[in-house]
C-alpha cells in the first residue's frame, strides 16, 4: 500500500471513536496504534512502549494533556508528539508548543489526509533532527579521536625531535674526544713538567752552590711560570670545547646574545669533520672558508644557531662521503662564506656532494622528509632547521643543487632588534 509509514503511535484521547478511526486510518498505512483511553494510562504505555510518534488530546480525565505532554517532552524530548484538539483553542494550541508539542490538528478531523500530512511531515522532521544529532555525535567523536591522535602525535613528534638532537650530539661524541684530548694532554704533559720543577728546586735549594742557585731559580721559575701559561691556556681550551658540547645539548631558552657567527661556523666544522674523521681516518676534505669579520657580535640564539650549522655540515659531509665512495679520485670540497649585508647575515654552505634532485628540493624541510636511506636519518634536521631560522630568528633558509654536482644552503638572519 502507498504511503506506508510503518510506526508504533500512541494514540492517546478519551474519545473512544476518534482513536477508532484515527487507528483504522493509520493501520491502513502501515502503523501500530496504541490507544490509551486517559492521560495516565498513556503516559503509562508511553514509558512501556516507547512509541515513535504520540498523538494526543489535551483535555481527558485522570492527567490532562498537558500534564502528559510536559512529562513526555522532559523523558524523551526524540520523540515527535503531535496534539488533536478541539477546534476553538488556538490559546491552547500555543501553550501547548511551547510545553513540547511538535505540531497541532483540531478535531473533528474532516479529512484523514491531513492527518496523514502532519503526521509524515513531523516524523521527517523527527528523522531529520535524529540524523543531525547522529551526525554531530559522530563528528564529535572523530574530533575527539583526531584530537588524541594529534596529540599522540605530537608527543611522538617531540620525542623524535629529541632524537634527532641526541644523534646530532652523538655525531660529536668522537669529534670531541679526539679535540679535548690535545688540550687534556697539553695539561698532563706540563703539570708534570712543573712537578719535576719543583722537585729540581726543592733539591737546588736543600744544596746551596752560591751563585748558580740563583740563576738556576731565575730559569726554573720562568719555566713554571711558562707551564702554568701553557696549562692554563689548554685547560681553556678544553672547557671551551666541553661548553660548546653542553651548548648544543641544552634545550631552548631563547638565550639572545652578540655571537661570533664565523667561530661559531668554525667550531661545528671542526666538531663534524673531527666525528667523521673518527670513523674513518683515511677522509680528508678540502675545506675553504671565507669570513666577514664583521660578523664577530651578531645577535643569535648561539645555542639554536649551532643546531642548524651542526644539521647543515653534517649534510655537506654525507654528500661528498656518498659520492667519493662512488667516484673514484674525487677530492670533497666544503666552502662556508659570511656575508655582513647590513641588515642581516648571510651564511653560505657548499658542497660538491651527489647533490640534491630538484623534485625533493621543494620537500627538504617537512618533518620526517628525507633523502637518506632509512637508519641514516629521522627526517627531522633540516625541518628544526627552518624552526630556528624561520620561526626562532624570523629568517630564511634556502637550497640551490644541481643532481650530482653541488649543493649549498643559503641562511639569512636578520638582526635583532
């Protein structure tokens, strides 16, 4: 049959023909009508039988209509209720609206088919509002759920970020170590050389000779005097190393400051070369360094700044180790270039490495972007490179290469204010 709805009504009215026909009507379309003769046993059966639509009167004996209405509207606010009345009572019409009525029809009803309408017409409504409610809930829980795998995200982000600069600090383990023993060394050989000095003018002085113990105290404290300059001298040195190491591991603190740019280049290449150079001995790299000596109190961030060098010489480095193992005779050449250009610094890194293929260019600073084969990087240095350059020092990192040939970062970094 046409029109066939296929609800459970409630119909509830003390008028026992009305539910009669409004049920023979109704059951034509498809629907099961139950009838409740009173307000009680309608709100009654409404709670056993959890209807999809409540047809009902306002004025019955027991609990009236709007007793009903009001309760049922607060319990299942879903469920469509559609008041039939008698005519006359627009008053009630409205109040009864307000207190959860979904749609109104007076009685006597001439014409079942408006029934049918209204009934129709506030169902796909009721199914329209279930589907938006649906669809909200459902939206909300994949927002939930996306929120979560972001910040699970985040938080694998940041702890790979983490990573990244452990192996960045334990490419320098070998570079330090092999740098710091020349001035431990150093400081070994002539503390040593002061004690047996001492001991010289313990013995001197417990056998006094007249004139030559003067000369001979002269000489051996200038020479204590000459060991203690050269003690101190590499004792400083190798603090300045261990600083440099501690420089990069700390984490950020926005620690603004008149860096010397050109040794802070300086100091990295030596750190990376000396790392690579533990690994395998036998590499030599031609480097060529080209300094502007204006840039010897540029305000930096020194210790986010040396992430970036350590990121980019490392690059250099890999570049021309990967393609001297394919090529034979090849000399690595490394160039770094300074540039004072008034208003910002410039910093050039070149290398005649296997170069960079123009379709990665443009991805080179995405996180977890990289070129390597997988266990030789995390994809994460060159995208906290563009961190610090960009967003921690408001400049610009750029990268020309040709395939095969070259390859050469361009900083630029504005002065701070």
């Amino acid at each position: 049959m046409e029109n066939e709805l296929n609800l459970k009504i409630l119909a509830i009215d003390d008028d026992q023909a009305i539910r009669k026909a409004i049920s023979a009507f109704l059951d034509d379309r498809g629907c099961t009508v139950v009838q409740a003769e009173n307000g009680r046993i309608g709100l009654d059966l409404f709670r056993k039988e959890h209807p999809d639509l409540v047809l009902i009167d306002l004025r019955m004996p027991e609990m009236n209509g709007f007793e009903v209405l009001s309760i049922m509207a607060d319990e299942s606010p879903e469920t469509p209720i559609i008041v039939v009345s008698g005519v006359g009572v627009i008053q009630e019409a409205i109040e009864a609206i307000r207190a959860g009525a979904w749609d109104f029809v007076t009685k006597p009803i001439q014409d079942m088919s408006i029934l049918l309408h209204i009934v129709e017409k506030t169902w796909s409504h009721a199914l329209l509002q279930r589907q938006n409610r649906e669809y909200r809930e459902n939206l909300e829980k994949k927002s939930a759920e996306l929120e979560q795998s972001l910040h699970r995200l985040q938080k694998t982000q940041d702890k790979l970020i983490a990573q990244e600069k452990l192996a960045s600090l334990g490419t320098l383990t070998a570079g330090i170590a092999h740098e710091i023993k020349n001035p431990l060394n150093f400081v070994i050989n002539f503390a040593e050389e002061s004690i047996k000095q001492v001991n010289n003018l313990r013995y001197k002085t417990q056998n006094p000779k007249g004139k030559e113990i003067g000369h001979f105290l002269k000489e051996t404290i200038d020479g204590l005097e000459s060991s203690m300059f050269k003690i101190r001298e590499h004792g400083l040195r190798a603090d300045n190393i261990v600083e440099s190491m501690l420089l990069h591991s700390r984490s950020r603190g926005g620690d603004w400051r008149a860096t010397d740019i050109n040794k802070l280049l300086e100091e990295y290449f030596k750190l990376a070369y000396l790392s690579l150079r533990a690994k395998d001995p036998s590499f030599n790299v031609d480097v060529h360094m080209d300094f502007d000596s204006s840039l010897q109190a540029f305000p930096v961030d020194p210790q986010e700044l040396s992430r970036v060098f350590l990121n980019v010489l490392n690059n250099a480095f890999y570049a021309v180790c990967e393609k001297q193992g394919n090529i034979e005779r090849f000399l690595p050449v490394i160039k770094i270039v300074t540039r004072d250009l008034g208003y910002q610094a410039e910093i050039r890194i070149w290398d005649n490495g296997s170069g960079i293929a123009q379709s990665h260019i443009s991805h080179l600073f995405e996180p977890f972007f990289t070129t390597k084969p997988a266990g030789f990087g995390t994809g994460l240095g060159l995208s906290l490179c563009y961190e610090i350059v960009v967003k921690v020092h408001q400049g610009s990192i750029e990268v020309e290469s040709e395939e095969g040939n070259f390859t050469e970062f361009v900083i630029k970094i504005p002065k701070k204010p």
